[in-house]
C-alpha cells in the first residue's frame, strides 16, 4: 500500500526526535539482510544501556533518512548533518 504523505512525516518526526533524544548517530550500510539475524540485532540495541537509554535502528526509504537530516545546510536538522544525509544511499540505515 502507498504511504500517505502524514505517514512519511511522522516518520521524519520520529527519525528527528531521535536525533534529539541521543548524542551519536551512526550510519551503517548492509547487504543480504536475514530478518532472523536482524531481529536479533534489533533487540540487542533495544536493551537500555547505563543511563537507561535504548537505541533506535531506522530502516527505509533513503529520501525520507535525508529529509529527515536535512540535505542543504539551510535544511539540516542539527550540526553537519547534511553530511551524513549525503552518504546515505544504497542499503543503509542509522543507528541513534
């Protein structure tokens, strides 16, 4: 099914309020992805760590990744993200 433009919009929001909520981003690229092992993954960054925080892994359309970091520096959602954004292509995703 198409995904509405208020779907795509509350996914920059979550992409962004992640970005607040954590000090690092990671950008991590990936191929001949298994769900299994993903899922596995996907727990162990889920756990909190010592401050009682737990990661995000975002998945999905690149375009909607660099709308949410921004790509112009006029765009960018915090500091040289803009940068990030221009390496995100191919199968990739972020780790927060």
């Amino acid at each position: 099914a198409k995904k509405t433009r208020d779907h795509k919009a509350s996914v920059v929001d979550e992409i962004r309020s992640a970005i607040d909520e954590h000090e690092t981003l990671y950008l991590f690229s990936y191929e001949n992805m298994r769900s299994n092992k993903f899922k596995a993954i996907r727990m162990d960054f889920r756990k909190p760590d010592m401050e009682g925080k737990s990661s995000r892994i975002f998945l999905g359309k690149n375009k909607l990744l660099q709308i949410a970091m921004g790509r112009t520096p006029e765009e960018e959602y915090g500091d040289n993200l803009r940068q990030v954004s221009k390496l995100t292509s191919g199968s990739v995703g972020l780790i927060l």
